[in-house]
C-alpha cells in the first residue's frame, strides 16, 4: 500500500463524532475558511466587473444578494428547526 493510499484510508477511516471536540473542530476549520475566502473574493470581483455597467446594475447586484442572503438564511433556519424538530418527535414516540 502507497502513502497515499494509507493517507486516503486514514481520512475516509477518521470518525468526528468520537474524541475530542476541538480536534474535530480544528480538523474541519481549514476548508470552511477557505471557501469563505474564495466566496469573498468572487463577490468582490463581481462587484467590480458589475460597477463597470454603471450604477442601476450595481444596485441589482447589491439588492439581489442581500435577498438571497436573507433567503438561504431563511432556508436554512427552516431546515435546522424541522430537523430539530423531528428528532424531538421521535424521541416522543419512543
């Protein structure tokens, strides 16, 4: 077996919901800062390139993404809840 092979079945093998809270928490920080840097710096690039077709479409940028922000907030709030939710409904029934 390679190093890359024992590497890949140490990571499809590594299970977070056991040991320590902050080593998971710590294991998966790296990739959402990173795709939180690569969110930021697309949106800033589309503004830039949007702000070069004049200020009405710079304001549909602006208004579009703060409703779509306000609805995955709502999406997700709502699947959070329902997911909550549910859980507590079983653990009734039991």
């Amino acid at each position: 077996m390679t190093t890359k092979d024992a590497r890949t079945r140490r990571v499809q093998d590594r299970d977070l919901t056991k040991g320590s809270l902050h080593r998971a928490i710590w294991y998966l920080a790296p990739p959402m800062i990173l795709e939180t840097g690569i969110l930021n710096v697309s949106q800033v690039l589309d503004t830039y390139w949007v702000a070069q077709l004049g200020s009405a479409a710079l304001a549909a940028l602006t208004i579009s993404t703060s409703i779509r922000w306000i609805l995955n907030s709502l999406a997700s709030s709502l699947f959070f809840l329902f997911w909550f939710r549910r859980g507590k409904w079983k653990e009734r029934k039991v």
